[in-house]
C-alpha cells in the first residue's frame, strides 16, 4: 500500500511540473487587433512583401494618404495558405483595415506608394465594402479576419478599394 | 530633542547592557547547588533490536551539561546539581527522544537507559516555540513545521522568506508571511506573524512588520514555524503564528565559513517586456568565524549582497554584520548574547507602468531610492537556580531609520504636511523575565513577566511613544506517558501616548495524547491579539497619488484559533494533518474611506472574519534516504462576515472572499542524493487570489513556481547551481508589481 502511496506521490508531483511548465502566467495586454488572414489563389513569384495598412479615415484620394498615413503591420510570412497577425494600435476607431501587396522592382517612394490592395476587412457577403472597427482600451480586439484572394488583386497603387 | 532623545537611548542601551551582565554575573556565581551533585549514566539502545547505539548526543535540559554515547553505547554525565531533569537524546535515523523526571542525588549515580525508535525519514529534532520550552516533536500541543538547516542551505535564497514560502501553509503576500491566511496584505503596516531569532522578539517599533532583510541567511540553523493564535505566550502579533529563527551556535573548533554567489536573471519570457539591453545580475558575499576563548564562545559574520534588480528600480545594495557570543558561567548557567546591523539601499518600484511594460516604473518614479539601517542586540541568559527551578533573562532592543524622498511634494491637508521627504527613526526595547518551574513529577509551570517599550520620531508618524506590560502562566500537566495537557494564560497591558489604554486577556488549552511512539492526537484552542501599530494609528502621508490619514483611535484586533490534528510515522512517511478554526474580530485594514468629500486611505478596525481550513503535510524518504520529498497541501475558507461602515460605525453582514488569500495552497519538494552529488526541486502552488482591494480589475493569476538545484560537495569545497522560476512563471503576489522572473546562480562554499 505505502509503495503506491510512494508512486502517486511522485506522479503528482511530476504532473505538477508538467503542467507548471507549459503556463506562463501573466501576459502582455495588447491593445489593438488580431485575426487571420487567408490567402486564395495563387501568390505571384513576383511578390515581395504583404503587410496590414489601419487607416483612422477612409482617404478619399491618393492625394489624402500622406496627409493621414496608416499605421503598417511588420510583413506578414508569404507563400502561405494562412497566417494569424496581431497589430498593436491605439484605442479608437478605424475606417478602413486593408491588407497592402508590394511586387518586386515596384520603387515605393513611401510607405503606402507603389502597393496594390490584396484584401481588406469587409462586410459579410460583400468583401469589397470596408467595415470599420472600434479597438477598445487596453483590450485587443479580436476576429478581425481577412480573406485576400490573389484573383483579384488590384492595381494600380497606391491602395484604395 | 531628537539628539537628546537618541543620547538618552544609547545611554539606556547601554545601562541595560552593563546592568543586565552584571545581575548575570551575581545570579551566575551565587548557584547554591555547586556543593552537592551527582552522576548521570546509562545506555542508548534501538528500541526495537536492543541494539547499543553510539554516537548519540544527550543534554541535561536547562544546563550545558551533556555527553555523547561511546562505542558501547554508553554514557556518563558527571558535575550534575541534584535535581529533577529531563533528558534530550538525538542521533541521525532516529526519533529524538526526552526522558522526564531523571532525579539526581548528591554524590550518587542515577542510570538512565534510554530507548530510541528508528526513523526511516528526517525527523525535526526538539522544538522549543510550541511551549517555550524544549519539547519533542510528536509531543507539541499545536501545528508546527520546521525549516530544516539542509532545506535552508540547499534553497541558497538571498532572504528568509523566499525559503519560508515553500512551507507548506505559509504564503508571502508581498514581502507579509502569512500563516493560513492570517496576515493578508497592508503595505508592511503590521505582521500578524510574531518574528523571533533564538526566542527573542524582533519586529520593529514603528511598523511592527518583518525585515527579512535584516536576517542574515548564512547564520540561520533552522526555523521553528507555530500555526494559529499564540499570544497566551507571546502576547501582540503571535495572533496568526510565531516563526522563531534559531541561529547557529557558536562553536568549540576554530572554523570559518566563506561563501559567494553570482546570479544572473534571464530576460522576460515576452520579449515586450524587455525593458532594458543591460544584463541584470546579483551576487551576495558571506564570511562567519567561530572559535572559544575558554568559557567564551563567538560567531562573528560580515554579509554583503548587490543585485541590479529584475525590474526597474529594483536594484539594492545591502551590507550587514552578525555576532553572536556564547558565555558560560557554570555548567549551569550562560549568556547568550547577539548584536546583528544591517544596511540597505533600494529602489522603490510601488506599481509597474502599465501590464505591457510590467517591470519598468513611470518616468516620474525612475529613481526612488529608500535608505534603512536596523541595530538588532540582545540576548538570553539562563540559570539552573535550584534542582526545580531555571530562570531565562531575555532582553532586546531594535532601533530601525528609514529614509527616502516618496512623497508628494503637495501639502497634506490633513496633517498639514509638506516636502517629498520621510525619515523615519524608531526604537523597541524588550525585557522578559521567564521562570520554568518542575513542582512535582509530571507537573511543569513556567511563569514570566515582559516589559515592552516603543519610541519613534517620524515625519511620517510624528513623535510617539507606547509601553507594554505583560505577565504570563503555563502549567503543562502529564499524568503519565500517553497523555498530555499544557494551560496557559496571558495578561497584557497596552499603552499609547494618545491615553489609549488597552487590557487583554489571552488563555490557550492544548491536549496531546500519545498512544504509541509514532501516532500523537492533539487538539488546541487559544486566544491570540494584536496591538495596533504606531504606522497604523499615525501615519499621514501622500505618496504614489494616494492620501493615507492617521486614526488615533485604532484599538487592537483579536482571534481565536482552534484546531484537531494528527501526525503520525508511517514506513517511510511523517504526516502531519490539522484541521483548524480561527475566528477573527475588529480586524485592522487599510481601505478607503470618504473624509471631507476625498477618497483617502484610513486603517480601522473594519471587519469580523472567518478563515477555516484543512492542511496535510508528508515527509518522507525512500531509497535508502538517498531520496527525500516533502508535501503539503493547505485548503483556506477565508470569509468576511461583517464589515463596518467607516463613515456611520455600523456593521452589514457580508460573505465576501477576504482580501489577498488564496484559496489552495501547494507545495512540494524532492532532494535525490547520490553520493558527493544531490539534485532538488521546489515548487509552490497558490490558487488565483479572489479579493484584492486596491486595483480589483488588474489581471491576476495563480503562483506556479518551481526552482531546480544542483550540489556538488567536495569538503570542505561545495558548489551549488540553483535555477529560480525555472518555468518563467509571471505572476503577482499583490497588485502592480511582478514577482521574480527566471534567474541562475553559482554558489561557490568553503569551510576551514
């Protein structure tokens, strides 16, 4: 009987160190938004880089973009099927949440010249029509999924629907 | 008038310290049992297999009289007053056994045989908080864990606490030990844990909460931990538990112990919250001498430890020095005398920046600095007076300084204070008087009477004074060796310069029936207080955007504590197991309240509260020893039941979590050795805290906390590798401030 005593003693605690380590307890509370982005069709070999743009208005013209710029994500991996990202951003609301595509020896005189609209987050049914979002204080604002279909990529730049 | 008053402390000091030796010295070479004494001889044998055991150390409890079994087995104690005695007996692998009633005739030879009981696990060897006298383990009235030497040696923490965590019942709330939930957590306002090094008190005048820095880790033996209400023996504080220190003795050999750590913290296991490129590290020094000079003992430490701190603002730069001397008047009397200073400077880090930059401060906080010193003397003196009779002479004195920049530079309107400065000075001077009395077989009575004096000058308080005066009775009745009952009882008599005036009456019953050598059932119930202290009642500050304002009128808190409980040796197993009750009433917090339409922080006595509970603890050994692990489980029903309106005085029923408990408390520990090489762990477990009261919408999780070790012993060469958090485990224990994230540490050990 003590030798079982023995064993589940030691069972116990080895599940407890099991468990310990796959927890870190405590965790960076971001503010901003996150999601998953899926990608359709083919990627082009002329791709370079894919980054999320968050304009706090919709520009009206290329000419209002570098009045207002967006705030870029870092590049997203390529030649993927999907990827989840979470972009750090400021509590408030956005107009427009769109997924920008770089080709290759395109010369981007700026951060949002040069680029060409690969998706965006969109009303339900109709992925050509913006929705915007509200990013709550200290909160991070989830489900912010895109679909970006590579049949329908959009040039010319700079990105707009 | 502060010069002053500090020349009329050092002078006082220092007339207690010369008055006091001298009285030793008279009491010490008037003992009227010098002429007639007589011989102590026996045998020690394995109470099962007969078998003679040498090696073993036998005390003449009371005395330094004592003697070591030789190859047969045998033992011969000469120069031994006549007299009742009780005889300790201890050796490696067995029950440390007392023998009462060992009766001494002049110029005769009393035998003793005494019989241990094999133990196939590390036993605790005699205790002496339970009772305030030597008794054996199994027989302690009361819930009492003990922090082996070798536990202490093996965590290599840098301060006591960080080890006392991993005891199972005992969690840190912030730098505050709570024993089955009694503290909580109030800023270092009052400890409602009662500290002692050798059984002399030593919390501070001012706060009356624990230093841990003040405690030099390398000069600890062991810690004895009481569980529940003790204040029939150790009046204000003990109304949650006592944790006595016992520090190593001085000894007879010249040997010097010299030992260095280097630590290094990892980065934070998000890397957003890495806050700086440097490397953050530690490492702490520590050298101790001992040796005799004929009847004079001493132990003599110098510590220095240094750390860049995990978070910003955590850094700190602490110096201390220790001695201890040992004089022995007669085989039957001696002096045991302590002086301890320790000096710290730290950064203050009161809340992190935000939960995405948790160790770094708010740009305005980038700096705060807290300079503190604590002077810590005194001692015990102990004289057999007569055959039945030992008189212990306890005195002490703690004089603490605090000294920084914290507070807000506006006026306090309520104190009509002003200036970012706080300086602190506060002084505590005890002196008890214990007699242990044996009237008649079975029958021991020990009696004593304390006088306590407090004194500060604070910005933060002002200039106060309080005194104390205390008397106290323990009767222990055994009519035979199955059963025993200890009564006591304690008057205290409380006094603060404002002309509060307070009278407590403290009594406790314990019940131990023993019915073989390895079963003991215990119940006990007592009453336990605590004084208010003088930051409670006085401080008046504003600092990290909070108003505290004073409350004068601040009366003591009280409790009741009962428990059943059963520990017992099984194969390979010591378990101990308790059930307890503790009742709680006038408790003291700090919480908000509305005063002249601001929301300031106040303490009063707010609430009545309940916290009942379950704990089992399992010691155990396997593998021929060479494998050693320890668990405890503690399960806390802490409620609050009625909470006192701070503006109206009346009371509403509540049924509420009470704040900064948690509800289930883990703990674990394996040591596997093997040879000159050992390997541990040591993990803790608390549940999420269910109340907090200051930022109740912070994220909060439970504490997992594991810690590796590694030791290699080489005599007189050790090295130890010990990896802390090793699971990089975030977490806080009160709001806004992190605990330690993963570190390493190299520890090299000489012994000469």
């Amino acid at each position: 009987m003590w030798k079982k005593c023995d064993t589940g003693i030691t069972a116990c605690f080895l599940t407890f160190l099991v468990i310990s380590c796959t927890d870190h307890g405590l965790e960076p509370v971001y503010e901003g938004i996150s999601g998953k982005i899926t990608f359709i069709g083919t990627w082009p070999d002329s791709t370079e880089w894919v980054r999320l743009a968050v304009f706090k208005e919709m520009p009206a013209t290329v000419f209002d973009i570098p009045l207002k710029p967006p705030v870029f994500s870092d590049t997203l991996p390529r030649f993927v099927t999907s990827t989840n990202y979470r972009l750090t951003l400021s509590a408030g609301h956005y107009d427009w949440v769109v997924l920008a595509w770089k080709p290759k020896k395109k010369i981007a005189t700026s951060d949002f010249s040069g680029l060409d609209t690969l998706g965006m987050y969109a009303d339900a049914g109709n992925p050509k029509s913006p929705r915007g979002i509200d990013v709550p204080p200290k909160r991070l604002l989830t489900g912010i999924d895109i679909v970006a279909d590579f049949s329908v990529l959009q040039p010319p730049s700079p990105i707009l629907p | 008038m502060e010069r002053m008053l500090k020349k009329q402390f050092t002078f006082l000091g220092g007339a207690f310290a010369i008055s006091s030796l001298c009285w030793c010295g008279q009491i010490a070479h008037a003992q009227p049992v010098s002429s007639s004494r007589g011989v102590i001889a026996g045998t020690v044998q394995d109470q099962k297999t007969r078998e003679l055991l040498p090696g073993t150390n036998i005390m003449v409890e009371g005395t330094t009289l004592g003697a070591a079994s030789d190859i047969d087995g045998r033992f011969l104690i000469r120069g031994v007053p006549a007299g009742t005695y009780r005889l300790q007996a201890s050796l490696l692998g067995y029950v440390s056994a007392i023998a009462a009633g060992v009766k001494v005739v002049a110029n005769e030879t009393t035998r003793v045989d005494l019989k241990l009981t094999v133990s196939a696990i590390e036993m605790p060897e005699v205790v002496v908080t339970a009772t305030k006298k030597a008794q054996s383990f199994m027989e302690s009235p009361v819930s009492l864990s003990v922090v082996s030497a070798r536990q202490i040696q093996d965590q290599n923490q840098v301060q006591l606490d960080d080890v006392l965590e991993f005891t199972p019942g005992v969690n840190m709330m912030g730098g505050q030990i709570n024993i089955r939930g009694s503290s909580g957590f109030s800023r270092g306002a009052g400890s409602r844990v009662l500290l002692l090094v050798d059984g002399v008190p030593m919390l501070p005048g001012d706060s009356g909460d624990i230093k841990w820095d003040a405690l030099p880790p390398s000069e600890i033996d062991h810690v004895e931990i009481v569980k529940g209400a003790s204040s029939a023996l150790y009046g204000s504080y003990a109304m949650g538990g006592v944790v006595n220190v016992i520090t190593k003795d001085p000894g007879d050999r010249p040997q010097t112990n010299i030992r260095a750590t280097g630590g290094i913290y990892d980065k934070p296991y998000y890397k957003d919250w890495d806050w700086t490129d440097r490397t953050l590290t530690y490492n702490n020094q520590d050298i101790s001498h001992s040796r005799a000079f004929g009847n004079l003992k001493i132990r003599a430490s110098l510590g220095r430890r240094e750390s860049t701190g995990y978070s910003e603002n955590g850094h700190y730069h602490r110096f201390s020095g220790y001695t201890k001397a040992k004089y022995i008047f007669s085989p039957t009397s001696y002096l045991t005398a302590y002086a301890n200073y320790a000096h710290d400077r730290h950064g203050e880090a009161l809340t992190w920046l935000d939960t995405n930059h948790p160790f770094q401060v708010s740009p305005d906080a980038t700096g705060y600095v807290t300079t503190s010193s604590k002077l810590q003397a005194g001692g015990t003196f102990r004289s057999l007076l007569n055959s039945r009779t030992t008189l212990k002479l306890r005195g002490s004195y703690y004089r603490n300084t605090i000294e920084n920049d914290l507070a807000d530079p506006r006026v306090n309107p309520f104190c009509q204070q002003s200036g970012t400065h706080i300086e602190v000075l506060a002084n505590k001077g005890e002196l008890e008087t214990q007699l242990d009395l044996e009237l008649a077989d079975g029958h021991a009575t020990t009696l004593g009477a304390v006088g306590i004096f407090d004194f500060i000058d604070a910005t933060l308080y002002g200039n106060h004074n309080s005194w104390d005066g205390a008397a106290y009775l323990q009767h222990e009745w055994k009519p035979n060796s199955i059963i025993s009952s200890v009564g006591s009882v304690r008057f205290d008599y409380h006094w603060v310069d404002t002309g509060l005036i307070e009278y407590h009456l403290n009594p406790k019953f314990g019940l131990v029936y023993t019915p073989t050598s390895s079963l003991s059932l215990r119940a006990s119930s007592g009453r336990g207080f605590r004084a208010a202290t003088m930051a409670e009642m006085f401080t008046c500050t504003q600092a990290g955007g909070f108003t505290v304002i004073p409350n004068p009128n601040l009366s003591s808190e009280i409790a009741w504590s009962h428990e059943v409980g059963a520990q017992f040796i099984a194969a390979h197993f010591l378990v101990n197991s308790a059930l307890f009750w503790n009742e709680y009433q006038d408790l003291i917090e700090g919480d908000f309240v509305t005063k002249r339409s601001r929301q300031v922080i106040q303490f009063q006595n707010f609430n009545r509260a309940r916290i009942r509970g379950a704990e089992v603890e399992i010691n155990g050994a396997l593998w021929k020893r060479h494998l050693n692990f320890g668990v405890g489980y503690t399960y806390l029903d802490a409620r609050e039941l009625e909470r006192r309106d701070s503006q109206t005085g009346e009371s509403r029923k509540v049924n509420d979590p009470l704040a900064y408990r948690a509800r289930h408390l883990l703990t674990g520990n394996v040591t596997l050795s093997l040879g000159r090489f050992s390997l541990g762990a040591d993990s803790r477990y608390a549940s999420r805290i269910e109340a907090v009261r200051v930022y109740p919408n912070d994220p909060r999780v439970s504490q997992k906390v594991t810690n590796l070790r590694f030791g290699a012993d080489f005599k007189p060469l050790t090295l130890m590798l010990n990896i802390y958090n090793v699971f990089q485990y975030n977490y806080t224990q009160v709001e806004r401030t992190m605990e330690p994230i993963r570190s390493f540490a190299l520890t090299t050990a000489l012994e000469l």
